[in-house]
C-alpha cells in the first residue's frame, strides 16, 4: 500500500497488558496508542513537501485517520499534519 500526496500510513504500536507496576489492564481500557512507525508516504506537493520518512517513530493525534486493513494487519492512513512528535 502507497500513501499518496501529503498522506502518511502508520502501524502504531500496541499498548502493553501489564503496566510497569504489574497492574493487568482489562480489555475495555486498553486504547490504540498515539505512538507509531511511519510505513510509506506521499510525495508532498509543491506548497507543501512531505517532511517525514519511512521508517521513523512518531506520536500522532489520538483518534485521528482512517484504520485501513493492509495484509491482514490494522495501519491508519492520516494527513502528515495529524504527527505532532518524532523520535
């Protein structure tokens, strides 16, 4: 799957069942995390060039982008602007 455009296609990363303090957490609070791996990207266009790269860690806006199914595994295709932190 290609991003086109100012789009950017992202994997987030699961959220842990267990906190660091050993407290399980139930399925109803477990959320999709805002943390995520960039796995394509658009080319931009001339008034406003793509800044990001295949392969960088980011933070992005909760709940934002469309969740698409690509071979079997959920990504969310969202505009660059919605990343708000990088690695």
């Amino acid at each position: 799957m290609q991003a086109l455009l100012n789009q950017v296609i992202l994997k987030s990363f699961e959220i842990e069942g267990v906190t660091s303090g050993g407290i399980i957490l139930p399925d109803s609070i477990k959320r999709r995390s805002s943390k995520a791996e960039i796995i394509s990207v658009g080319k931009g266009t001339k008034k406003r060039p793509m800044i990001w790269e295949k392969g960088q860690i980011v933070h992005h806006v909760k709940n934002h982008g469309t969740e698409v199914i690509d071979n079997g595994e959920k990504v969310y295709l969202m505009d660059m602007d919605a990343i708000i932190a990088y690695y």
